[in-house]
C-alpha cells in the first residue's frame, strides 16, 4: 500500500532503478515495524529459511540451521548500519552500488560498512570456534 500511496513521488533521476526506489520503501517499514517493537523475540530453528541442498546431508541439515541462526544472531549485534549492508548485500543480492542509492549513502560508505561488518562477524565466528 505504501508504494501505491507514493508512486507519484518516484523520481528517474542520476539513473536511479526504480527497483531501488521500491526495496526502499519496503525496508523501511521493515525498520520501522521493528522498532516499534518493545523487544526482540528469539528466533525459533523452525523459522529459519529452509535453504534446499542437494549435496547437504539430512543428518547435516541440523548444524546447518543452527549455523545460520547463529551467523543471524552475529548480525543483529551489529552497529545499525552494517547491519543494513551485510543483508541487503548477501541476503538480497543487491550491489553496493544499488545499496548506497537505497540507502541514500555513496558506494563508499557502503564498501567501508560492509568491511567492517565483514571483519566483526570473522572475528566473532572464529572466536566462538574456538
């Protein structure tokens, strides 16, 4: 509804994709229905996405989602913004050139923020293997 509602604000200028226009819209009420919650519930080894496999073991399937719901908790430690890049770049496929017009920020903010976010969750995965 948000996007009918603002489809005549859209704008084609300085070769902005209308795709990044409309992932915009839809994070940000993501951000928003998150912030209006007063408290982060756990997430459920059920919820997480059932990523198919063919080459994963059944027996492996396990550790593979209890991965995943680990690397999801690393991510929401991190600082808002590198919490942005890190899932709009691996989880939505976004480039960082498309990324730094969704979120209004140059291509280098966006490569130093996915840096850093990249380099705290190495060092928080490595730690917690050890």
């Amino acid at each position: 509804m948000a996007v009918l509602r603002e489809i005549r604000s859209f704008k084609h200028h300085r070769g902005a994709a209308f795709s990044s226009w409309l992932f915009r819209i839809a994070y940000n009420k993501v951000v928003d229905y998150h912030r209006t919650r007063r408290q982060r519930d756990d997430l459920s080894i059920h919820d997480l996405p059932d990523i198919p496999d063919v080459s994963i073991l059944p027996a492996d399937d396990l550790d593979r989602r209890l991965l995943f719901k680990e690397l999801y908790q690393m991510i929401q430690e991190l600082p808002e913004r590198q919490q942005e890049v890190v899932t709009m770049r691996f989880f939505a496929g976004m480039k960082n050139k498309e990324i730094a017009k969704a979120l209004g920020i140059s291509e280098r903010s966006v490569a130093s923020s996915l840096c850093r976010g990249l380099k705290t969750l190495h060092a928080k995965f490595s730690k917690g293997k050890q």
